[in-house]
C-alpha cells in the first residue's frame, strides 16, 4: 500500500513577488516538495530601485532573479543597486541574469551595479570580465578603451 504524500509545503517568503508567477514546486525531495530559496526585496525612490537578495541565485532561481530585475526596468527605475550580502551561493546563472539585466539597462540609459558579492562571486566577476557590475561603470564608458598607464616620476633617493 502507498503512502500518501504530505499535504504541507515547505514555503519561501516572497517579498515582491510578481502575482502572476506564483511559487511553483521545482523537485521533489523525499515525496515532498521544495520550492527555489531566493527571496527578492525592493525600495524604489524616485528612478532608483534598490533590490535585495536572499539566498541562492542558481539553474532554478536565477529567473526569478531576472525577472524582478526586468519588472524594476519596466516600472522605468534606471539605476539598479543590486545588494547582495544575503546571497549564500550564485552560479552562472545567476551571472548571466544580472549579465541581462545589465545590458537591458545599459539600452534604456540605466546601470546595474552589485554591492556586496561574496568573495568567491568577486572572483568570479573579476576572472570573467564583468567586475563593471560591481562598479556600475555608466554606459558611455563600457567598451572604451583601458587609459595608458601613467608614468611616476622617480623619488629622489631612486635617482642618482
């Protein structure tokens, strides 16, 4: 005889969540279900929106991410301050997320920047190229050109 499967679900807090994309169980654990552990904070002033973070940005919630970032450049927020102390652990996924969201502002005229990375999410931007997110570097000046290095003038005591 089979047993019946629990009648609970574990459920994630989510804070902004978008009402027509409800939470939707992605595995099946042990025949209970779990859902994605990302939750998703926002504070709009004016045309800024800081967005905060909760948990694991990876395969499973990584659209859920991308898609708050698109619902604040569709309410016409242009500088996306993206706080991510709470983040536990992020993947590509998640790099290609805010990767997207970077560019769809960078065409409105907006930024992305990422305040608060882990240190291994740090590596990951600087090792792949894309430490701009971590700075918000303005549109104009992503693609230019690195600036030559400056020469320093030797000390006195160096010279002789």
């Amino acid at each position: 005889m089979a047993t019946p499967l629990p009648t609970t679900l574990s459920l994630v807090t989510m804070a902004a969540r978008m009402p027509t994309h409800p939470p939707r169980p992605v595995s099946r654990i042990g025949g209970a279900m779990s859902l994605p552990q990302l939750n998703f904070y926002r504070h709009d002033k004016h045309c800024r929106a800081l967005i905060t973070l909760a948990g694991e940005i990876d395969l499973e919630t990584a659209p859920l991410a991308g898609a708050s970032l698109r619902e604040c450049l569709d309410d016409r927020m242009r500088t996306l301050d993206v706080d991510l102390t709470a983040v536990t652990f992020c993947d590509v996924s998640g790099l290609n997320a805010f990767l997207h969201a970077s560019a769809e502002a960078r065409r409105a005229g907006g930024t992305v920047r990422l305040h608060h990375p882990s240190p291994s999410l740090r590596r990951i931007l600087t090792l792949t190229g894309c430490a701009f997110l971590l700075n918000g570097t303005p549109a104009s000046r992503i693609g230019d050109p690195p600036a030559p290095p400056r020469s320093r003038p030797l000390s006195s005591a160096g010279a002789r």
